[in-house]
C-alpha cells in the first residue's frame, strides 16, 4: 500500500483573520484554538498511519474562486478548494477550475 496523505487546509495567524472576515459559517473564535484543534486532528490521523501535508490558504484567492463558481466560503467549498490546490502541489490555479459535483452552490 503507497502513503495516505492528507491535504490540510492551514493558515497564518493573518490569513485566519481575513477567513473569520468572509467564512459563512462558524469558525474557531481564535487562530490559536484553530491550532489547538487541528493538531490533536493531525496526531490521531498521523496515528492511524497518514501523512498530513499542510496546504496554506490564500484567502484572496479562496474568495474569487467561490465567487467564480457560486459558493459560499464555508468548510465544503475551503475543503474543495484544498483540494485543488494540493492538486496543484500548493500553487495557485486558475479559478476557472471547477469541482464538479460540489454542493452548497448559493441560488
């Protein structure tokens, strides 16, 4: 069996700020709680045999392409995002890319 990776979407203390900014759903009150949380997550993934590789987030650029694709700026559409941007070993794409299928579009 190859290596199970995770791709984590993380932040700087700035960028946690500009997210709790523009998120439409709840977020940790603190970056630091952010932290908190997410590296007991880490340790029981890491535990159960994945590797973790921590994507950091340019928020700018999470918001246009929400916006291109009509999302809202919530955990699906930052784990999609996430997603596309570990595809892109952690650079910038084209926010024409689309994730087919994602739901939570805004009507």
């Amino acid at each position: 069996m190859g290596v199970r990776r995770i791709a984590l979407g993380w932040y700087t203390p700035e960028s946690w700020q500009q997210l709790k900014a523009v998120a439409t759903d709840e977020l940790e009150d603190s970056f630091e709680e952010f932290v908190h949380k997410m590296t007991k997550q880490i340790q029981q993934w890491e535990v159960n045999g994945f590797e973790v590789v921590k994507v950091y987030i340019d928020i700018d650029h999470l918001v246009a392409w929400c916006k291109r694709h009509g999302y809202r700026v919530d955990s699906r559409s930052r784990a999609a995002y996430g997603t596309l941007l570990a595809m892109h070993d952690g650079e910038l794409f084209d926010i024409n890319t689309p994730i087919e299928g994602l739901p939570g579009r805004m009507q």
